[in-house]
C-alpha cells in the first residue's frame, strides 16, 4: 500500500500543500503579526510579507506550516477573516514547491 498525504486521498478534496498565500493585507501587516495571527490554524513554521523594491507591503504575503491539514485548516477557518481592519483573502499557494511536479490538478 502507497502512503499518501491525507488531503490527496480522495479525488474529491482539494490537495493542499503547506504553505497558503494571503491576499488584501492592510499595508500595516507585519510578519510578526502575520505569523502569529495563523497561528491559530496550526504551527507556523514561516511567514512573510511581500514587499516592493522601496520596501512598501504589496498587500499580500504566505504562511508555511508545519503540515498541509494545518494548510487546510487556515483555508477554511481564516478566508474572510478580519486581519488589521481588512477582509483577508487565504487560499493555496500556487507555487508550493511540495505540489511543484504533480501533474495534475485544477
């Protein structure tokens, strides 16, 4: 029997690796704050903030855990969620590198 990762067992549920990226952050958002506010979902083993070259916040950023049901668990407890007076937006990270050669996929 192969082993899989749990949210790739059924064909059904979205496959998920560890790391979610964050959409509509207020410019205030800090990776400190960032980090911590996830942490709510599980262990935050990385969080940052994307900035410009001057160094403003582009408003968005990632969070990496420790596992992807941690992953899930921020998708679908923290979207919509208030962060710094915003509604956050919280989704897989397209370029998680633990999903990088699955050659499928939605």
């Amino acid at each position: 029997a192969r082993k899989r990762p749990a949210a790739a067992r059924d064909a059904g549920e979205v496959r998920v690796g560890r790391r979610v990226y964050v959409g509509n952050l207020a410019w205030s958002v800090e990776w400190q704050e960032l980090k911590d506010f996830f942490g709510a979902a599980g262990t935050v083993v990385y969080a940052d903030v994307m900035k410009e070259a001057g160094g403003r916040s582009k408003g968005c950023g990632i969070v990496e855990f420790e596992t992807p049901e941690e992953a899930a668990c921020a998708i679908e407890t923290l979207n919509d969620s208030d962060l710094g007076g915003r509604p956050i937006n919280v989704r897989e990270d397209r370029e998680d590198r633990a999903l990088k050669g699955n050659n499928g996929g939605g």
